[in-house]
C-alpha cells in the first residue's frame, strides 16, 4: 500500500501537480516583490518630467514618453563628446575585457588544475592570496603600477588592470579538478595535444563556470566609473558608466531626472540579458561546486 503511494507521488513533476501549490503561494508572491525594481526601473524611464517630480511618486508610468531617451543622446560632456561615444567606448572595453578574462582564466586554470610544472603551487597559492584583498587597498600600488607602464590616459588602461580575475581563476580551476585525468589520458592516447584536449573537452565541461565568470567580469566593467575618474583625462576615453556619475552634479539637476532615468535603463538593460541567457549555467555552477 505504501508502495502504491510513492509510486503516484513525484519528488519533483515535470508538470503541474496539485502537490506544488503549496510552493507557488510562497514563491510567486516572493517573485513579483522581487520583479518590482525592475518593473520601476523600466516605468521610471518613460515618465515625463512632471510625473518624475509628482507627489505623492507614482510607481507606474500614466503618459509614457520617448523624450527622456531623445533628450540624452542629444546632450554631449562637458567636451562636447557626444553620448554615443561614451556608450561606443562601454561596449568595446566591456567585449574584450570578458572575452579576454574568460580565455585567460580558463586557460590557466586548466593549467594549473591538469599540467605539471614548476612554481605551481606557489602561483596558485598567489591567487589565493589575491582573493583577500579588496580593490580599495591595492588602490596606490595600482596607480604606481599602471603609471609607472605608461597607462595613463589610455584607452587600454581600461582592459589590461582587469583581465586578471582571481576569483574567476580560482572557480574554474575547482571546477576543471572535477574532471577525471582519465579522460583527457585518453585523448592524449588518441593523439590530441593539449591545445586540442583544452578546446575539445574542457571547454565543452566548463561551460557553467565560464558562463559564471562572463557575469562577473562583465558586471564589473559595464558598472565601474572608477577607472575613468581616477586614470582618464581625455573626455573621449570615458566610459558610459562615468558619464551617468556626472548626470546629477553638474548642470540642472532638475532637467537632468529623465536623462537620468533613461541613462540608469539603459545601464541596467545589459545585466537583466545577460543574466537572463546565463543563469541556467549560473546555477549549474552553484550545483556542481561541492561536487568532487
């Protein structure tokens, strides 16, 4: 009898079963308090200036316009530079910077995680220690560094301090510790090179950690104004992200709300994608982390 129940009972059903309502009071409540940012952020963009400044605020938008986006591609810095330039230069350091880190961390990792050579343990070790320091204590060290390289006010200053990704490095190398030596034995047998067990097989198996590392190291370049503020002169070198630092202190801050609500849009826009394309993987990665 017992056995009969378990067997019309599923842990977890493909499809809808009476069993999962239960879930779904708890869970789409907590859904649509989460989704209300987004749906603010959205709204907050259209919102002509009257209903921006409007009391009490509105939380969604009544007549929505396309001026605020209009108004901010029609505005240029403070050197007339024109916003699309801004937004150009985000888009391209932004690109390399994630497509540079993922081959650099993949491929170290595998290095360190599969190769025998010296010094291994002492670079991993490195890492490691790297891993403790946040980026306002290495601030004077780095502008030393990147000074003393030429650097400054140059455009590559956005990429080069950035590719190397000590906790990307780390998770990829645990993840590629996963997969067994036998494996690649047996393509080596079968005459691949390494170059040709890294893209043929590790690759393919490390796409989660991959996917992982593409969120982070994109987040953290899309959204830093850091490095324009603190490196960059020339106003055509700074990034989209500076550009909506310097909204709201200069000029007229009133006249400045819809810009920048259309500018905040669109910084968020990037991130909801990419996450939304990823976060399959994402969660993949959080599954197999404990996995040995």
């Amino acid at each position: 009898m017992a056995r009969n129940s378990l067997q019309g009972t599923k842990i977890n059903p493909k499809r809808f079963h009476r069993s999962q309502i239960k879930f779904y009071l708890i869970l789409i409540p907590v859904a649509i308090f989460m989704a209300l940012p987004i749906v603010y952020i959205f709204n907050h963009a259209f919102k002509p200036i009257d209903e921006l400044f409007a009391w009490p605020p509105r939380f969604f938008v009544r007549r929505p316009t396309f001026n605020n986006f209009l108004e901010l591609f029609a505005v240029a810095g403070e050197s007339n530079v024109p916003v699309f330039r801004y937004l150009f230069n985000s888009i391209v350091i932004t690109a390399s910077v994630v497509l540079i880190s993922i081959v650099v961390s993949s491929m170290a990792g595998y290095a360190l995680s599969k190769l025998k050579f010296k010094f291994k343990k002492e670079i991993l070790f490195m890492n490691n220690i790297a891993l403790m320091f946040v980026g306002a204590s290495v601030a004077i060290p780095r502008y030393l560094v990147i000074e003393n390289l030429g650097l400054i006010d140059n455009f590559w200053v956005h990429i080069f301090p950035v590719l190397a990704v000590p906790v990307g490095l780390f998770l990829i190398k645990q993840f590629i510790d996963q997969i067994p030596n036998d494996l690649i034995e047996a393509a080596k047998i079968d005459g691949a090179s390494q170059l040709r067990v890294f893209w043929s097989i590790i690759l393919p198996l490390i796409k989660p950690a991959i996917a992982t590392i593409a969120i982070v190291s994109f987040q953290s370049v899309w959204n830093d104004a850091g490095i324009s503020t603190t490196y960059i002169d020339r106003e055509s070198l700074k990034t989209f992200a500076y550009y909506m630092s310097t909204l709201l202190s200069s000029g007229n801050v009133v006249a400045g709300q819809g810009i920048s609500a259309a500018g905040s849009l669109i910084m968020f826009l990037p991130n909801l994608i990419i996450f939304i394309f990823m976060q399959g993987k994402v969660m993949n990665t959080m599954a197999h982390s404990g996995i040995k």
